[in-house]
C-alpha cells in the first residue's frame, strides 16, 4: 500500500487540531452558560420553589407555617446538603425516592449519604416539629440549581386535626390532603391545626378568620398574590359542637368564609366536606346553596358518608383517621375533584418530571413570516402587550399581566388551537368575557355557531406569575372552510400601567380584566397593557423581590434578558403605581426618590412623547418621595396623581387589594384624568 503523501498527513493532523479547538470553544461557551443558570441553593434561589405559607422575609432563612409546607428545587452534581439552624424533624425524597425521615437533626444535614451518579437529580424537602427554619442547600463545587418542574394545579385543604393528618406516623404526609394533591399530580397545602374550628367561639381559634392569616397564630394577613389554588377542600366543623357553636351561628360563619375565600381565588373550585362524624350537615348544605344562590357555580358540598369503616379506619373513637383511613379518603375525594377541575390536573407528579429545559433565546430568532390566515404571523391579528413572537413561528407567548390579542375573522365558527391547559377569557364581537377554565387543545369559541358574516374576537390569558403556571401560548385559530381574517379597527391610544399586584388585578374577579388598568383603557377606547406582577417593588434589594425599576425594560418579569423592543409599539400615556411593596423592606426615602427618578427616565426614553403618571399609591406609602420625584425630574409631560380619598373601606378586598368595586372606583376617578392628556381625546 502507498504511504499517504507528507503534506496531507499534515494537513489532516492541522484540521483535527483545528476541529478540537473548536470544539473546545463550544464545549466552553455552552459550560459558561449553564454555569449561569444555575442557582447557588441560597434560600433566596429563584430555582427553589416553596409552597405552602412561607415567611421569606429573609435572605438567610425561610420559615414554613401552617402544617405541610415544603420545597422542591432540581440540582447537579452527586451530592446535596441542607442546613438547618437548631434541631429539627424534616422529610427529603430525592429524584421521587421515598421520604426520609431526619430526626432532631440541626447544623449541616447530608442527603446524599451514598453519592448520587452524575448528572440532573430532584430534591423535595417538608418539615415537621422542631425549628423549621430553611437555610439554605450545599452542593458540589461546580454544581448548582435547576428550575424544578411543578404542577400549575394547587389544592388547598382547610380544616383541623384531621386534616393536619394528626395521630398517624408522618402527620401531613400520611394525611388524606397530601395524598390526594400527589395523586392529583398538584401542589398542595394544608391549612389546618389540631383544634381549630369554623368559628371563633369559646376560646376556639376560628378557621373562618384565621384562614386569611400567615400562620395558624398572629394577626399578619396572608398575601394571596403569592399563589393561585385551582380548589380549596374545606374539613369543618367537628370542633365547634364542643364550643356552643349554634347551627346559625355555623351556617353564617361558613357561608362568609366561602365568600371570602372566592374573593382570594376567584377561579378556585371549592369543595364543602361533610365531616366524618356528620356535625352540621344541614348548615353546611345551606351555606354552598346560599353561594349557589348568589351565582357562584363553582362551590360544591361533598357527601361522604360510608366513606369510612368504625373500627378499621380510625386511630381512636374522635374522629381522627389512620393512615389506611387517610388513604380512602384520598381514594373517594380525587375523583371529585379531578372531575371538577378536568383531567388537565391529572400531569405527572412532580417527583417523576424532569427539569424543565431552557427556552430557545428570543434575541438568536430569526424574524417570522406572514402566516396562513389565523397562524401565529398573520398580519390581521393584533398582539397588545409584550408578546414573545421571535422565539417560535407557531407558538407566541404573553408576558407580564393584561396583554391580549383582537382580530376580525369571517364565517361563523372560530376555535383556538392551545398548547397545554391555561385560564383564559374570550369575548366575540364585544360581548362578555366567557371563561375557559384549564383550556387545552382545540378550545370551540362558537359552541353555538353566529350569523355568517364579519366578526371580532378578544382573547387574553390568565397571569402566569407566582404560583399559577398555566401554558399561556397561542398557536392559532381554526376557521370555517373558505373563511379568513381581517385587521381589526386600531385604537389610537395606548396606556402603559406600570405597577404590582393592585394593578395586576389581584383578588378581583377576573384578574387583569378586572382592574382599574384594564377598566380605563376600554373606557377610552385606547389599548392598555398592564406591565405588572404581584409582589413587585420599585427599588433592586437584596431580597430578591423583582425590581420593576430594574425589569420595566424587559420582555419577561421574571428574566434580565432579553431587553423589550420598545418599536413594537409607542404608549400614549404611561401610569406608575408603585411603592406599596417597598415598605418593610428597608428602603430609605432617599433610595426610593432616587429610583423612582430613574425610572420615569427610563420610561420617557422608551416613549418620548407619552404623558407619564405618578400615582400616589392608594395606601399613601411613599407618596411623599413620589410627589418630589415627579416634580424633581423637570418633565413638562409628567404629572403626580394625588389619590387620597379613593378608596373606601368597602372597596378593599383585604387591607391593601382593591375588589371590583374597588377599582371601578379607580377607574372613575383616574379616566377622566389620563383622557385630558391623550392626543385627540381631549375633555
């Protein structure tokens, strides 16, 4: 055989140096950049994802209340550590694996006594007596956290000792409410403590006030921006008899706790259990009528009688179940409420999901094409708000709260095509909003077909922040045979409110479409977008709560990248409402007048020609630094809205959150205001 010619020997050698090299580089670039996306395991790890009423006030330990909080996270590397500040009794399971107990365990507590192999592992950490105080994970030099894939469902089960799981060898976890959430594949809570009752009575605690609170004591309300339930199970009534509770008394008490918990979570499904020992039937019943009555459909009593065996399902004669009774009772409530909420809530439980992978970057996106008539793409179909549109040519998502889409469409038929199940509303040829819970697949928008002819559509999603992970994406319309699309009438006003929770719409019936923001823009018959999220502040702390003076600029509330392309569209007018987060966090009045300063630059430089805003935020916190903030920047196009006055008690759904009534009040008072200003809309 002949020898290969020395020059070519030479040249093969220089292009696997070559081909190596590269390699390398790649291999660098892609370690780089997942080094980044790692959490470091700190308890303020944006990858650990608590559920429960956690008290996160600080960087350095995060407190569980109630009964059956935990945390759930996903990490590398082979071994994982949790600390803890004294001793204390906890449950971890690793990648699904059964829950280990650790107890009076304290300081520096290894998981992983037998190193776990390379590569993604998931950790879930509950805690049971002791000092619950989470400090903190320690991993592997080099590894770090992973965004944990969790179920957008949540269950929340309100009642006493039997539904804190009392008497059985795990507490919570042996409990019928831990049961049914993991066989739902749903998060789940349990707001329960042995000898709570409905009402306050007789040196009772009364779930009916204390449910609204952080913890099982203390009188610090609970913010329910912080999640969503999808359904709340309540279990009460077998203390009360014990305290002189009468049947009226009873029947008010839970009557205007359903009421109130629908106002907390207005899309929730509420579920009233008859007690095991069958106290209060007949109250109980006519509490969920009352509400039926009222219109709220979504509240449901649960017979369960003959759901349990004397004798074989019972630790003791009061009632409390063992662990085989916890589980029938799981086996017989699943069913009803996986039927109620659909079979979207049936996902695979979150100790068998995988991580979520990382989405592909907007900015590296090549630019989309005018679509098929309905498509992502289609020139007719109009996307307010911040829209990802570069990222997918078949799947657009909406970030931030408010944003939706309008287009006109021919024929009598029009369905959306979703992805996975979310909240949405619809509203054809601007009639009223219909809502579409946990929607997926092909969703039929004409149930009834219309007249043929021209028509228009609105769709917005539910808010997908804190708890609530719906699948906001759209992926297209179908319509009739021989049908098409057409642009929609373009308003020539937009309004950018720019806020927290308030301006989210929090607590209000229908989120988004329920708040002032929301209420304004159609009042003005301008385009709005609310540029918002619960639990926001103005002012970048080390507290990890998002920054809207650092994140106003981005596409995602929740990401540093990518920037927003202020192109897409120009405001007319721009609302700020912050600084009611801001409060108890340390920030100085300094501090806030400085960054609210710069943020009303920032937010000319996006829109040079918009009239800017500065509410005095409803409960009057630092109303004082927004005033000079606005007066300080020079802006002849920049106005401060004193709001003393608007608000009522009785337009509070809690001691901050405005409820409808709440912000129709807003609205009135701050439409005419923000319409003096806008170009061609002149009062």
């Amino acid at each position: 055989m002949r020898s290969i010619p020395h020059f070519l020997r030479r040249l093969f050698i220089l292009v696997m140096i070559a081909s190596l090299f590269a390699l390398g580089l790649s291999l660098g670039v892609t370690s780089a950049a997942r080094a980044a996306a790692l959490g470091n395991g700190s308890v303020t790890d944006p990858n650990i994802v608590y559920t429960g009423r956690w008290d996160l006030g600080s960087a350095t330990a995060a407190v569980p209340n109630w009964t059956g909080g935990y945390l759930q996270t996903a990490f590398t590397g082979t071994t994982v550590k949790v600390k803890a500040r004294e001793a204390v009794n906890f449950y971890a399971s690793v990648d699904g694996g059964p829950d280990v107990f650790y107890a009076g365990v304290k300081g520096t507590v290894t998981l992983t006594p037998q190193p776990l192999p390379q590569g993604t592992h998931t950790l879930r950490v509950s805690y049971r007596s002791g000092d619950t105080v989470f400090q903190g994970l320690v991993l592997d030099t080099g590894a770090g956290t992973v965004a944990p894939r969790v179920p957008s469902g949540l269950i929340e089960f309100v009642g006493d000792s039997i539904t804190a799981g009392a008497l059985t060898d795990r507490l919570a976890l042996d409990s019928y409410g831990w049961k049914t959430g993991e066989r739902l594949g749903m998060r789940h809570t349990q707001i329960a403590r042995s000898g709570y009752c409905l009402v306050g009575k007789d040196g009772c605690v009364g779930l009916a006030t204390q449910f609204f609170k952080t913890a099982s004591t203390g009188d610090q309300n609970w913010d329910f921006s912080r999640y969503q339930a999808s359904a709340v199970v309540i279990n009460l009534g077998t203390n009360d008899i014990g305290h002189g509770v009468t049947g009226p008394e009873f029947q008010s008490a839970y009557t205007g706790l359903l009421r109130d918990i629908r106002a907390k979570y207005p899309n929730a499904a509420l579920f009233a259990v008859q007690t095991l020992k069958k106290r209060y039937v007949t109250e109980t019943k006519a509490a969920v009528s009352a509400r039926n009555a009222a219109g709220d459909a979504k509240v449901s009593y649960v017979d369960t009688t003959g759901w349990l065996t004397d004798g074989t399902d019972y630790e003791d004669g009061n009632g409390h179940p063992n662990e085989a009774g916890h589980t029938k009772f799981a086996d017989r409530l699943a069913p009803i409420i996986a039927a109620k909420l659909g079979t979207a809530h049936g996902s695979a439980s979150p100790k068998t999901a995988a991580p979520l992978k990382a989405a592909a970057s907007p900015r590296t996106a090549a630019p989309l094409k005018a679509a098929a008539p309905g498509r992502p793409g289609d020139p007719n179909i109009r996307f307010t708000g911040r829209w990802d549109t570069k990222s997918s040519a078949t799947a657009y998502t909406p970030y931030w709260a408010g944003a939706y889409f309008r287009t006109g469409f021919t024929g009598r038929t029009v369905k959306l095509q979703q992805r996975n199940a979310i909240d949405l509303w619809a509203s054809i040829d601007g009639g009223p909003a219909t809502f579409y819970d946990e929607a997926k697949g092909t969703v039929n928008l004409t149930p009834a077909p219309l007249a043929a002819g021209n028509h228009t559509l609105q769709v917005n999603y539910q808010v997908v922040a804190g708890s609530y992970h719906g699948d906001a994406v759209f992926q297209g319309l179908t319509l009739d045979s021989g049908a098409t699309t057409f642009a929609p009438a373009a308003p020539k006003n937009l309004i950018e409110f720019v806020g927290d929770s308030i301006t989210v719409g929090t607590t209000t019936s229908q989120n988004a479409r329920t708040a002032y923001g929301w209420l304004i823009g159609e009042r003005l018959g301008a385009d709005h977008t609310q540029i918002a999220q619960g639990g926001a502040a103005l002012v970048d702390t080390a507290d990890d709560r998002m920054s809207l003076e650092q994140q106003f600029t981005k596409l995602n509330p929740n990401a540093a990248t990518p920037d927003w392309d202020f192109s897409r569209y120009q405001a007319s007018a721009v609302v700020i409402n912050l600084g009611t987060n801001d409060v108890g966090r340390g920030v100085t009045s300094a501090q806030f007048q400085a960054s609210y300063a710069s943020l009303l630059r920032k937010v000319r430089t996006a829109y040079p020609n918009a009239w800017i805003f500065g509410l005095r935020t409803f409960s009057g916190r630092f109303g004082t630094e927004t005033k000079a903030a606005v007066t300080a920047s020079g802006d002849a196009r920049a106005s401060y809205v004193d709001t003393t006055g608007w608000l009522a008690a009785d337009d509070l759904s809690d001691s901050v959150h405005p409820n409808d009534k709440g912000h129709r009040a807003i609205a009135d008072r701050l439409a005419p205001v923000i319409s003096g200003r806008l170009p061609g809309h002149r009062t």
